[in-house]
C-alpha cells in the first residue's frame, strides 16, 4: 500500500494533459453575462473547445476582465437572482406540508447558492438554497 501511493503522483504526472485558455475578446464587466462572441478559447481539439465554452456561456462575471486578458473560471458563476439585503419568499417543505414566510437576504447568489437569510418574523439567521424561481428553500 506505501509503494502504490509512492507511485501515484508519478502516474499523473507522466499523463499529458492539456488545459483550454479561455481569453476575453473585450472588456467584461462585473455582472456581464456571457455571450458566444465574447470569449476566444484554444484547446486541444474543436470539440474540447466547444465543451468549455459551453461551460462558460450564460454565467455572469464576478469581476472585471479586460480585453486580451485569461478569464480564470473563479471569475465566473451563476447569474445573481438575490440580491444581498432584498427581500426575498421562503419556503419551508416537510413531506406534504409547506411553510412560506418572508425574509431579508444577508448575501447575494445565483441558483443553487446557498445563502443566510434572516427571518422577518422571528429575526433569526437561517440558510437556504436559492431556487430558479429566486424563491429560498429552507434546509434544516
């Protein structure tokens, strides 16, 4: 067992591999979403570059890249549906029961963030998971 995880990093290390560049062909503001013509991608082969595209296509930026610059994919994400200090519905569901309650967002995300949010009513602090609608599901 100690001579094959002696041997591991070697293994990959001898793979080729090949990483895309993704580079922006203008400036990108914070908040852009991202279209087919606003990125330039080199890979390997047209279908891996059209696979990181894809992977691309329809984020928003999380901060600003210039013209000509790498696009790290840190600076991309799920476009914003919540807005940190919105007010925002909750759902709560238990089996066949469900609670809706109102609340404020205390951080910002896109769908399938999870975010604080505090209660209107009781003033507690919960976390939530932001649905496609905007809505905020409720886990315990």
């Amino acid at each position: 067992m100690k001579l094959l995880s002696l041997l591991l990093p070697f293994v990959f290390l001898s793979s080729p591999c090949f990483a895309a560049s993704v580079t922006a062909k203008q400036t990108l503001q914070r908040g852009t979403i991202i279209q087919s013509g606003d990125l330039t991608v080199e890979a390997d082969t047209e279908e891996n570059r059209q696979d990181v595209l894809e992977g691309y296509l329809g984020k928003e930026m999380k901060r600003t890249v210039y013209a000509g610059k790498k696009v790290n994919p840190a600076y991309v994400g799920n476009p914003i549906l919540v807005k940190r200090n919105s007010l925002i519905s909750m759902i709560y569901r238990f089996g066949r029961l469900e609670i809706t309650a109102s609340g404020r967002a205390l951080d910002e995300g896109g769908e399938g963030d999870i975010i604080s949010i505090m209660n209107l009513e009781s003033r507690k602090r919960i976390h939530g998971i932001i649905l496609p609608s905007g809505v905020v599901e409720v886990r315990t």
